[in-house]
C-alpha cells in the first residue's frame, strides 16, 4: 500500500514562525505553511502595509526572476499583490478587483490582467545592484 501525503489548501496551511532574510525566501510555494510578511527581517513599509484596509494578512508566494512576490487576501477577489526588489527599493503593485484588476508592471505598461502583469515581471528581470 502506497502512503499519500494529505493536500492541504493554502489558506489552511499554517503560518510560520521561522524569520527569514532575504536571500532565505524561498524561490517557489511553500506547500505545508505560509510566510507572513511579518517574518521578512529586511521587509520594507510597502509590504507590511499591503494588507491595510483588507483586513487580510500579508504572505509570501513566490520569487519571479528576482523579484519577491507578497499577496494580501484571496487569490481570487479583493486582494493586492506586490512584487518587491530584492533590496526593497523597487516595488509594482496590482490590485486584483475579482478576476481582474490594475498594476504598473515593470515595463512601464498599466495591465488589467494579474497574467500579463507577472509576464511583466518575468520579462523585466529584477537586477539587483
């Protein structure tokens, strides 16, 4: 017999009491807790406050070719997304109204679409200096 590990959904996994640098965010989901923004040591102002006004809690998703990618509320929904450089100065933030919304991605274009907003980011890689 064959054990199978239980999926958990996201927003059940637990979140995390662990700190973290910035060159210890991981490049890709976690799939057992998620990372509070509160556990980045270095996290700029802009990623603490994104969840203001959602009542919702901050976390980590993902890194997209250097750039750190933190979401406040549902995947789907109210809900903003951030993606931030790794030395915090840079930042492109898309608010998600349902299944669209608006962000200024870093190729200077306004999208209305989350998709061609991370396309955005996955074509301007994040440099850091």
């Amino acid at each position: 017999m064959t054990s199978r590990r239980r999926l958990v959904r996201p927003s059940d996994r637990p979140f995390t009491d662990r700190r973290y640098h910035t060159d210890e965010l991981p490049a890709t989901p976690q799939r057992d807790h998620r990372i509070p923004a509160s556990s980045w040591i270095e996290a700029p102002s802009e990623v603490l406050s994104l969840g203001d006004g959602l009542g919702e809690p901050v976390e980590y998703k993902r890194r997209i070719h250097g750039w750190l990618l933190w979401r406040a509320g549902p995947p789907v929904g109210e809900a903003r997304y951030l993606a931030v450089s790794p030395d915090g100065t840079r930042h492109h933030r898309f608010d998600l109204h349902g299944k669209r919304g608006s962000g200024l991605g870093p190729d200077g274009r306004e999208h209305t679409r989350f998709r061609t907003w991370k396309e955005s980011l996955r074509d301007n890689p994040c440099e850091t200096p």
